[in-house]
C-alpha cells in the first residue's frame, strides 16, 4: 500500500519554521559516590561508646576478633594524644608488674648480699629503692610518649626501606598505629613463659597491620616490623663475641 496520501487524505500536520524542535537536555550521569570513610578506633569515638571503660573494652574486642580492623580505622583519626594515652593506661600495670619484680626480688637479694659481708649498707638500699621507684613512675608519661614516636618513626623509616611505603598515609598514622599496637605488645609479653613467643608475635601482626594502613605487600610490613629485632639480635651477638674474644686474648 502506498504511502502517498490520496486526494481524500488529510495532510500530514505542518510543523511551524518559527518554533524549534524541542529536544530533552541531556543530563549527564551522577558520579559514584565515594566509599564510606570508616569509622575511628573505639578509645578515640565516644559518641558511640560513651564511658571510657566501655571504650578500653571495645579495644580489647576489637583487637582479639579482628585486629586488623585496628589499622583500618587509624586514619580515621588525628593526633598522638589518644593513642599515647591508650599506650600509658596499659603501661601502667605493666610497670607494676615488672618494677615489682625488680625491686622487691632485686632489692632482697641486695640486701642479703650486704647483709652477708657484713656491710650496713641494706638499710640505706632498701630506703632508696621507693624513692627510685617513684621516680620511674613519674617519667613514665615522657618514656611512654618518646617511645612512641621514635618506634613509630623508626618502623616508618624501615618500611620505607623495603619499599613499601605508597601515596596515602604517612609518618603520623604509622606513629598512632604503632602506638595502639605496641600498648597490646607489652601486655602479651607479660604472659608467663609464653612472653617472648607473644612479642614476636605482636611484631609480625604490627608489620601486617602496617603493610594493611599503606596499602603495601604483607611481607614488606612483617620484614620491616622484624627488622629492629634481627639487627638487636645482630648487635648482641657481635658484642657477646668481641667480649668473649677479648677475655681469651686476656688469659693469653
């Protein structure tokens, strides 16, 4: 059938010169939205956990289901003065604990000693030794706070040196990492006979959650966490050695 109109045909409607064609705008697509920004560590969001303590126990469970999750958050927040506080609440009963040890045993055996040749001199150790005490444990805030930074500078440094370092985060949230970190170390290296197997333990989940926060190689984070350890090992070893070797040429 053809499509020519026929006489009895109504024409098409004419479109008017005069008005223009009316095209849709073109609406370009709504960029993606950005990945949610996670959530800061427990101790550091008081809006979600609002007594200290309930924060203190967030950690712990935080740390034991999914410690990895911990180096995940660090960026989420600023500054060295929760995690230095996080680090000096479980240094205290750390210090106690093995300041105790130190002194009481260390001080009864002085004592004895000095009681054995005949010196009077125990009284006055044993007056000196809470004074020496104190003394500590008012420095412990500065030793604390110093130890962060230097070890989280240090193990930033070292990641860096075995090429693990990427755009992102830097020196500071590896110092607030490893301040968190380390405050869970030192009480696994209080475990009874367990101490040792737990510190180097800690280490290498230190150089996984590192390798997590900079986005780097696993074994990049665990080389550069064991690296201050392998060179104490190195430097032990090299003086136990010298020493020995100057004691033999002495009795030659």
């Amino acid at each position: 059938m053809s499509e020519i109109p026929g006489p009895h045909d109504a024409p098409p409607p004419a479109i008017p010169l005069d008005e223009p064609l009316s095209i849709p705008p073109i609406v370009p697509p709504e960029p993606p939205l950005p990945p949610p920004s996670p959530a800061p560590v427990p101790f550091e969001d008081p809006e979600r956990y609002g007594g200290f303590w309930s924060r203190v126990g967030a950690m712990f469970q935080m740390v034991f289901r999914n410690p990895m999750e911990l180096f995940e958050r660090v960026p989420a927040g600023e500054g060295f003065g929760a995690p230095w506080r996080f680090l000096l609440l479980l240094s205290v009963p750390a210090f106690f604990i093995v300041a105790g040890l130190f002194f009481f045993m260390g001080l009864g055996i002085a004592v004895a000693a000095l009681e054995h040749t005949g010196r009077a001199d125990g009284r006055a150790v044993a007056a000196a030794m809470p004074a020496i005490f104190g003394i500590l444990l008012a420095l412990l805030p500065l030793v604390s706070f110093l130890g962060m930074l230097i070890g989280g500078a240090f193990h930033h440094a070292f990641l860096w040196m075995w090429g693990g370092l990427k755009p992102g985060a830097g020196v500071n949230q590896s110092i607030r990492a490893y301040g968190y970190a380390s405050a869970f170390i030192q009480l696994g290296a209080l475990i009874p006979y367990l101490g040792f197997l737990a510190q180097i333990a800690g280490m290498v989940v230190l150089g996984m959650g590192l390798a997590r926060l900079h986005k780097t190689d696993t074994w990049r984070g665990v080389c550069a966490a064991l690296t201050p350890f392998v060179l104490l090992c190195c430097c032990g070893i090299g003086t136990l050695g010298a020493v020995t070797a100057l004691i033999a040429a002495g009795r030659h």
